[in-house]
C-alpha cells in the first residue's frame, strides 16, 4: 500500500499545474522507424552472410575462400552491433 500511495504521489507532480493533466510521453508521436530498419537490416545480412556460407559447405555455390570470406564479412557485420549492446 505504501508503494501505491508512492507511486499516486509521484504521478501527482508530474500533472502540469496549467491544466492538471499529466504530461505527454515525449516520444508518442515518433515512429521509430530506425531501430526497426536497423534490425530488419541485421536479419537481412545474417541471412545472406549464413546463408552463403552453408550453400557453399552443402556445394549449392561453387565453394571458394574468398566466397567465404566475403561471407563470413557480412555475417559479421550483422553480428557486430549485438555484441557491443550486449556489453
């Protein structure tokens, strides 16, 4: 009870004293549409990187280092942002 009672205070200072309405997220009207093309990117590359991995390993690609390479770069560049958020 006593956290209700906290939490009721708290939500009464931050009404605004002009109309005694609580304060709009200052956020609501963003679309955000950056984390979401930054992920949607990330699944893209691990797909293509991963993906061409695996047909060369199944023989599906002609099977070649620098293929490999080159996917292996682009599996770790979906890759990277997620282990340095993770930290």
């Amino acid at each position: 009870m006593l956290l209700l009672e906290a939490a009721r205070a708290h939500l009464t200072r931050l009404a605004c004293t002009c109309c005694c309405r609580p304060r709009a997220d200052a956020l609501s009207a963003r679309h955000n549409l950056g984390p979401r093309l930054v992920i949607w990117v990330g699944c893209v590359l691990m797909v293509v990187g991963y993906g061409g991995m695996w047909a060369q390993a199944v023989g599906v690609l002609a099977p070649s280092f620098t293929g490999l390479m080159v996917c292996g770069a682009i599996a770790g560049a979906a890759r990277r942002g997620a282990g340095r958020d993770a930290q």
